[in-house]
C-alpha cells in the first residue's frame, strides 16, 4: 500500500450521549478486533479535538471486556483514536 490510510485490526464501535444538565455529553463503547470480533482489554482509547487547545482530550483503557467509557465532554468535534 502507499501512503494514505490503512485499515485497523481494531474496531470501536461508540454511543454518544447528551446529558440535559450542566454536566457534559458521555461516550462509551467496545473495542474488538476486526478479524474475530473478540473484546480487545487494555486497548488505549483516545478522545481528542478537532481544534486542539479548545477544549481537553481524554484517555482511557478498556476493560476486560474491551468496553470504555469518556464522561464530561464538552461540546465539540472529535476524533477516536484507538491504539
């Protein structure tokens, strides 16, 4: 392959969630792996901006089920990034 983007093994399927209060939205999710859709623990899960400096990114590990969760985000866009 040439440069440009290359598929994952990994896969994060997530629900974004607005909460009707002052706190922020939430995000949770699994992380499988693409080749045998088996939950994938310790994977680093990383929430981060579009606009970087705007608003803080987050981190997280998944659990022993691959499931992660990011709680108080402020309105913006971002990007998952799974590693």
């Amino acid at each position: 392959m040439g440069a440009g983007v290359y598929p994952s093994p990994l896969r994060a399927p997530v629900t974004f969630a607005q909460s009707s209060g002052t706190a922020g939205a939430h995000a949770e999710g699994q992380v499988v792996s693409f080749d045998t859709g088996q939950p994938l623990r310790k994977a680093t899960v990383q929430l981060l901006p579009y606009k970087p400096g705007l608003v803080p990114g987050q981190t997280a590990l998944s659990d022993d089920a691959g499931k992660f969760r990011f709680d108080d985000i402020a309105p913006g866009s971002y990007q998952l990034s799974v590693s």
